[in-house]
C-alpha cells in the first residue's frame, strides 16, 4: 500500500477549507457530517457556503492566507479551482505543519479522500491511492446496497450496551454476543424498524445467555478453492471471518487467511507429497478437541472438501465425538483447470459424461479403475496424476485407447504462472517433463463422440 487508511477523531478539531466555490462547498459537505470545527479561507463565498456562514455551521475568513491559519489544524483541503493557486497556498500550509488534501492534485496530496458509505458510526471508507476514483465509486455503490439503512443505529446500540455486556460476559461470550446480534434475528428485527424490541433482545441475552445453538463449538469444512484468493465463495469467507482457529493446507494461497479475522488463530496442517508431517488421524483429533472447548473452527481445503480432500474421515470423527459441523462448498481444481483452458467440463453432442478421479490410492499398486469408464463422449479428470503418467500411458494403451484419446494437462491453474499443454496417449510423460510439470496438476482424459466437431481452443499452451 503506498496509503494507509486510518479514521481521524475528529470532535473538537479544526478543519481548514481554502476556496469559496463550488470544489470548496464539496468539502463542506463532507465535514459537515463529522464534529469538527471548520473555518473557510476565501476573499468571496459561493451562495451555499455563504448560506452556511450566516447559519453559523461554518467560520469565514476573507483576510490574507499565513502559516498561522494552518496551525493545530486536523485536515486542510485545498480547493480555490486555480491549479497555480492552490499550489502557492500548499507551500504556506505546509510550512505550517499541516495535513493537506489539493483537489485534483494527488502529487501534493498528504491525504486523499475516500469514497465514503455513512451508516454513522459504521463508516466504510473506499480508495484507490487516486488511481480510479470512478472504481471507488462503483465499490460504494455496492456497499450501498448491501448495508441496510437503519445498520449505523444498531452500531450505536449495541455500542450503548457494550458496557453492559463487558460487566456481565467474558471475551468469548461476548464475541458470541454480537455476532449472534449482526448475524441473526436481531439485526432482522432491527431492520424492519422493530428498534425496542431488537434491544429487548440484546439485553435478555446478556442477562440470561445465548441459546446453547449459539455457543456450541462447531466445525466448518472450507473449500479454499483451487489458488486464486477471489475464488473462494462468500460463504467461506464469512466463515472464516466468524473463525476462532483455522486449520489449512499447504497449498492455501496466504491472501485467502488475510480475508480471516486478525486474532483467528492459524494452525498449518500441510501434507507434502510423501513427507506427511501432520497425519490424517492428528488432523481429525486437533480439530474434535478445538470444536470440544467451544471454538468455532475452520478446516481450511485447497479446491472443494468433497473432492478428493480426506473430508469425509475429519466429518466421521467429528459425528463419533457429536461435533456439529458443516461443508461449505469451494471450486474445484477440475472447474479451474476447464476454465483457464476456456473450455467446459462437459459439452452437449461431444462429452456429456464426467469422471472425477485420483491418479493416487491407498494401495500404491493399485490403480482406480477409470479406464472401464472412458467410454466414448466421456472425460476423465485426474487429480494428482502426474506422479503416475507412466502408468497412464501403460493402461490406455492396453485398453486400446491410444488413437481415441486427448488429454488436456493444466498445472497450477489460476495462478500467474500456470501451464496448459496438450497431448497424445503417447507423449505424456513426455510433455510433463518438457514443461517441467509436476504438482497441483489436472489431467483431463477425453473421448470424444465419434461423430463430434472438435472445438477451437482458446490455449493450447501457456
């Protein structure tokens, strides 16, 4: 970031505004929503700001600029209209001390001013460093869709009660508290403009407790997605948020424990390919005993949990220990890889029959039998095939499959340095060793309708 964003206090400061027009009554307008005291430097006022003046909501001085009129001063903007003036009055201001913002000067700009959604005291601040102040804005648009008009005024009573809650509660408790009060009937109350009787809620559950639902340790299956942090779902996200320990994989990318709360605690549970450092009967247990203190916990997963991610044993330990959990859904590798081909999965007269598969098993000498299935208008996809490309290629050529088959190899997708390549039956290993592909990588086996029309790819390498 070359800007950091932070919240000024502003009750009992003073702002300084030096322009009288309309760049001035701008800024006006935006300070007039905080508590502080705002004087205007300008030899003449626009009809608002001179309106404003007479009401007595701003101070006007109409005398010769000096250092002095920027001292102790909390923000000064700068917007007289006259690029040549605003910079001669920078200098003065600077030589002062003084925080300043030159409209449409971002060079001599030691502040810029966000786009603002105000449900005050909730305030969402969006900025872009100066760079799209058109993409600012259409991010608050969004904002201000999704937050509701009366949320600030739940803040505010939820702040009243604060006390309260702090003298009756503990640290835990009392985060149980308010997200059940952001989270569920409360903030709905609220919403519907039922003001006494969400307090009534608020209160009740200080003094008596949260249903047990509400304080229960529980699980949460995260699919992470297959690499790209704006992959994961909304739902995941929230959960992490929501998170008192997260436990991840070794290929989760660190942007996606960013979107965590700051004081979840993150435990790496990573499991590289034959150096198994954290077994699967450790994981299962570490995440029972966490759920069993009460903690909401998170199991972090590199694609969807469901898929080939050992979900399953952590959901059949946690049903013996009657530890209540969930699945949230994540995009799997095989959706990923199809995508970043721009391709589909399946395709309506070429290949209407998908197989997920595993080029690894329990019983390394075995090998799931995938091949029986590769009937015609079928593809398969391999997850974690690469380490078995011999055997690949042993068994489709013994299936007689050698001259009907295509395979598609995508490694790393979406990520800044994946690789997509294509292949016959017979050069796979091949072309794995000629790209130098080895982990996080799909292999999409496909046999195509006899009579089907190959379709243009957008990549055939990458």
């Amino acid at each position: 970031m070359k800007t950091f964003p932070m919240f000024l206090q502003m009750q009992n400061r003073r702002v300084v505004i030096a322009g009288g027009g309309e760049q001035a009554a701008q800024k006006c307008r935006l300070i007039l929503k905080t508590d502080a005291a705002m004087t205007v430097l300008a030899p003449d006022l626009d009809p608002e700001l001179a309106d404003l003046h007479t009401t007595g909501r701003i101070n006007w001085q109409n005398a010769a600029i000096t250092p002095d009129d920027f001292k102790n001063t909390a923000l000064v903007f700068i917007a007289t209209g006259c690029p040549a003036t605003d910079a001669a009055i920078h200098a003065i201001a600077k030589a002062a001390g003084a925080t300043v913002n030159v409209v449409d000067q971002p060079d001599l700009c030691d502040a810029i001013t966000p786009s603002i959604v105000d449900r005050s005291p909730v305030v969402v601040a969006i900025g872009t460093e100066g760079a799209a102040p058109v993409l600012a804005r259409q991010i608050k648009t969004r904002m201000e869709e999704l937050l509701e008009p009366r949320l600030g005024d739940l803040a505010a009573l939820a702040g009243r009660l604060r006390d309260h809650a702090a003298a009756r509660l503990g640290p835990r408790e009392r985060r149980d508290l308010w997200r059940w009060v952001f989270n569920g009937p409360v903030r709905r109350t609220h919403a519907a403009g039922a003001e006494r009787e969400a307090a009534r809620m608020i209160r009740q559950a200080i003094d008596t407790g949260l249903p047990a639902t509400e304080t229960a340790g529980s699980v949460a299956l995260v699919g992470a997605g297959p690499g790209s942090a704006d992959l994961i779902t909304l739902r995941g996200v929230q959960r992490l948020q929501e998170a008192d320990i997260i436990y991840y994989d070794r290929l989760i990318d660190p942007e996606i424990l960013d979107l965590a709360r700051r004081d979840a605690e993150r435990v790496y549970v990573g499991k590289a390919p034959g150096c198994h450092h954290w077994p699967q009967e450790k994981i299962s247990g570490v995440l029972v005993a966490a759920a069993a203190q009460g903690k909401r916990v998170v199991r972090l997963k590199c694609g969807d949990p469901g898929i080939f991610a050992r979900g399953a044993e952590e959901a059949d330990a946690l049903n013996a220990a009657n530890i209540p959990w969930e699945i949230v859904p994540g995009v799997t590798a095989a959706s990923a890889a199809t995508a970043a081909m721009g391709g589909f999965l399946t395709e309506r007269g070429k290949c209407d029959t998908l197989v997920l598969a595993t080029g690894q098993s329990r019983d390394p000498d075995h090998t799931p039998d995938w091949v029986s299935l590769l009937q015609p208008g079928t593809r398969v996809a391999i997850y974690m095939g690469v380490g078995t490309a011999h055997r690949i290629e042993r068994s489709l050529t013994a299936a007689g499959l050698a001259n009907d088959v295509t395979i598609d190899i995508v490694s790393r997708a979406q990520y800044a340095d994946q690789t997509i390549a294509r292949c016959d039956v017979n050069s796979l290993v091949e072309t794995l060793e000629s790209h130098g592909i080895s982990n996080q990588t799909i292999l999409f086996l496909t046999r195509p309708h006899a009579e089907a029309v190959t379709r243009p790819r957008l990549l055939e390498t990458a």
